[in-house]
C-alpha cells in the first residue's frame, strides 16, 4: 500500500478554519479594487460598499459558489494532447517561476536573467522525468519591460511540450497570455483544451489589487484554470501564529473562488498555497521553516476539504548556495508537500528563498521529485511480489541472479533509478575524479544543451505569439 498520507488537521479542526473564514468574510469584508467586480458581487447579495471598495460576502454565497468549482479538470500539453487530471491526488511537479537571478555556474556569476535562459530552462525542464509542468523561471531583462513576462512565455512554448504555468498582476499582460495560449492550441476556445494555469493572487491581508482581480475576470470568462495563491506571511501580513495564518491564507482563496464562479461557473479552480514566515530577529522572510512545512500539509487538508485541487510551493530552501542546508529544507519541504498529495508542487530549480533559479539546481530538484515520489507510492504486495514459492526454490545460501522471477521484475521501475551517474562506492567515486552531485547535475545540463531543442514550435504558431508581443509592444510599451 502507499505511504500513510500526511495530515495534521483534525475534521472538526478544518471546521473551526472554515468558520472562521466565513465570519471574515461576512463581517469584516474584502477590499476589492474593481467597481465591475464589486457591482457584479453586489448584484449576487454581497453587502458592498463602494466609496470604502468593501464587499462583504454571506455564507450563503460563498458555499454557493464552493459548491459550483470542479473537484477536477484536465490539463493539455502543446500538441493539444490531455497531459494529465489536475485533482486526482497525483502530485505533479513544476518547475519554479518568478525568481530574480539567475546563477550562472559557468562563471560562478549570479545575474538577471535574459531570454536565453529561459530557453535554456524550457530545453532543461523537456527532458526531466520528475518535472511535468514547466513555470515561467525568470523575467528577462533584455526586452521591454512591460512585455517581459510574454517573452518568457514564448520562449517556453517555443522550447518545451509540457504545459505551463505562469503568473501576472498586470490584466493586458494576463489577456496577452491568454491569446497567446489560444494561438498555441489553434483554438479560441482555449477552456477546451488548456494548454497552462494562470495564478493570480490577492493581496494580504483581504484586499484585491486591480490587475490581479480583473485577471481573474479575464481567466474565468476563457474557462483558463486559475490557481488562487495568497501570500500571507506570520506577524506581517496575518496573525504570529501558524493557525491565524492559515486563517487569513484561507479566507483570501474563498474570495477568489466566489469572484471566479460568479463571471464563470464551473472555472477551474486550484487552491494554492505559498507560505512565509517571519523571522523577528533577523528580519527575513523564510520559506523553508518547519511551520510552512507543516502548513503545505493544512493547506492541502483544506482544499480537499473544499472538493478544490490544491496547489504548494516546494523544493524550497533558503539556503543561498547548493549545501546541506539547501538539501534538507528541500526535502523535507517537498516531502511534506507530496506525501500531503498536492496536485501541483511547485519551485523545482529554485532557492535563496526563491529568488535564484538555476539549472543544475533543476536537475537536482528532479532527482529528488523522483526520490520522494517513489517513496509515497510505498510496497506493492501481492502472491507473485511476496514470491514465497521462488525464496523456496532458492533455498538458503544461494543468489536469485539468474532467476525467472528477478528477469520480469528487473525493469518493472519499482526499484528506481537515478539519472545521474551517481559512483556506487568510493574507489569508482576517486576514479571519476570525485564529482560532488552538483558538478554531475553540470554534466547533465551541458549534454542536454549541447542537443539543443529537439522539440521545436511549428512556425507558423512562432509567428502567431510574435504578433501578439509585438501589438502588445506597440499599445503599451
């Protein structure tokens, strides 16, 4: 059987979250920055104030509103084929998006990022096993500013199959996006078939930003899935306690959930999730702290509890250089996030509290989405795996090397294997001139490279995402 999944709430304790939640809502309120969203929640019973932009949304409308978002929806890759069911309690892992630098080991140089290296993290990101959704990495810099975020888009449509997720407070960027998934799919009925997952996210705490709302406005009136992902951090912008914010977390998704259902019911909807708590002394803001672990376990509780997919940040460290600090907060964050069955984990490649993305840091983060998949999937025991007759035949003292049994299991993928070349004692390691895991993680990267795209964007749809960045240029740039 799998691995006993990891809880850490009680049902009647995700209760007590829950009502607390409804009771923010109903009596305290929502800032919205948007008179149409704010008259459109009106129109459905919410008690709205418009000179304060407060909307105040009563626990009938919200479990209305719960009750219209699919527990489930499918997810196509580029060639319009159903990559796979986002909500089956799969986890799926991403590659992580929004950070700030880009370290290059080539020159040991930690640098902005140009498109290039998005390319690179797209032709990277195509040939890992453990990575099924590729995150926009980095915002180049070598582009207009405002169109940065679609260059980064382009450059991973053009460069990898497997579907997208991308993020943006900016609703003519999102809506750029949006067309530009269509052009991809070869259809402007982009719900059909969707080829990416947008994230939008209030603002805590309680309140929407204009670009982030009309966003979602944008998303739901397409049927794009829509990842709602609050980011409240302990003692800053929610409660200094682990419960308040997930309360404040909580409370913010279900505003999502009720302004995406109302412009469209039925709108794909993923509770994400990315914790941050706040280290008082040092004044830093931490990713990888045991109680965001502990969190990436509540806040998928949470979603199940709603009939939602969920979504966590994982694969986090705060470490700011690839050493034993970096590997355990990685895995232990990641595994909190898989063995919770998250549908989407996402940040592999990043670390430094998310803002440095690197390739070999890919490569590893890979591996150990493999590892700690392999472990939730547990023992599988049947008559033929207990294998009572063979261990009988064999008789003590003998080997099972040649047996018919070993034959049939020796690729059956229960045993995993690593991709990297990973010496199996220490005379091998010595031989190869002791490469430590980040050096092969470089090996790796430098022979996917060196193949270059082997999965290029037919022209004619490159053509299609030029037009849309260059109209973009023009209107806002």
């Amino acid at each position: 059987m799998r691995l006993a999944k990891f809880e850490t709430l009680s049902k009647s304790e995700m209760q007590d979250v829950h009502e607390a939640s409804l009771d923010v809502l109903e009596n305290c309120g929502i800032v919205i920055h948007s008179q149409k969203v704010l008259a459109m929640l009106k129109e459905n019973g919410a008690d709205v104030d418009e000179s304060k932009e407060l909307a105040k949304m009563n626990r009938a409308l919200v479990q209305k509103c719960i009750d219209m978002a699919p527990s489930e929806f499918t997810l196509y890759n580029r060639n319009k084929e159903e990559a796979f069911v986002v909500g089956d309690s799969t986890p799926r892992c991403a590659s992580g998006h929004n950070a700030i630098f880009l370290m290059d080991t080539s020159s040991s140089d930690r640098r902005y990022a140009k498109v290039s290296d998005v390319e690179a993290f797209a032709i990277v990101s195509e040939k890992m096993r453990d990575i099924d959704i590729v995150g926009v990495p980095l915002n180049p810099q070598d582009v207009p500013d405002k169109a940065t975020l679609l260059y980064a888009v382009k450059a991973l449509f053009e460069n990898t199959t497997k579907p997208l997720f991308f993020s943006t407070e900016s609703r003519e960027v999102n809506k750029a996006i949006i067309d530009m998934m269509k052009v991809v799919a070869g259809t402007d009925d982009i719900a059909s078939c969707p080829n990416a997952i947008c994230q939008l996210s209030p603002t805590s705490p309680l309140y929407w930003e204009p670009g982030a709302v009309e966003g979602v406005v944008d998303a739901a009136k397409n049927g794009v899935p829509l990842t709602i992902l609050p980011e409240p951090m302990s003692g800053v912008s929610a409660p200094y306690s682990v419960a308040g914010l997930l309360t404040v977390h909580n409370t913010e998704v279900l505003s999502g959930v009720v302004i995406s259902q109302l412009i469209n019911p039925g709108t794909p909807i993923v509770y994400g999730s990315s914790w941050t708590t706040y280290n008082m002394k040092s004044t830093a803001a931490i990713i990888a702290s045991p109680e965001t672990n502990i969190l990436r376990v509540a806040g998928c509780q949470m979603a199940r509890f709603y009939g939602l997919p969920s979504h966590t940040t994982a694969l986090n460290s705060d470490s700011n250089c690839h050493d034993e600090q970096n590997a355990w907060e990685k895995s232990l964050s990641n595994m909190a996030a898989i063995c919770a069955d998250n549908d989407i984990v996402m940040n592999a490649g990043m670390y430094a509290s998310g803002l440095t993305i690197s390739l070999e840091q890919l490569v590893l983060d890979d591996e150990m989405n493999g590892l700690i998949r392999r472990l939730r999937k547990g023992v599988e025991v049947s008559r033929e795996s207990i294998a009572a007759e063979v261990i009988k035949n064999v008789g003590p003292v003998n080997d099972y090397f040649m047996q018919e049994h070993t034959l049939e299991n020796l690729r059956s993928g229960e045993f995993r294997e690593s991709e990297l070349p990973l010496a199996k004692n220490y005379e091998e390691w010595i031989s190869q001139n002791a490469p430590g895991v980040e050096l092969l993680a470089k090996r790796k990267v430098d022979d996917i490279m060196s193949k270059g795209n082997s999965k290029p964007l037919e022209e004619h749809v490159r053509q299609g995402l030029e037009h849309i960045i260059k109209k973009f240029e023009k209107e806002h740039c």
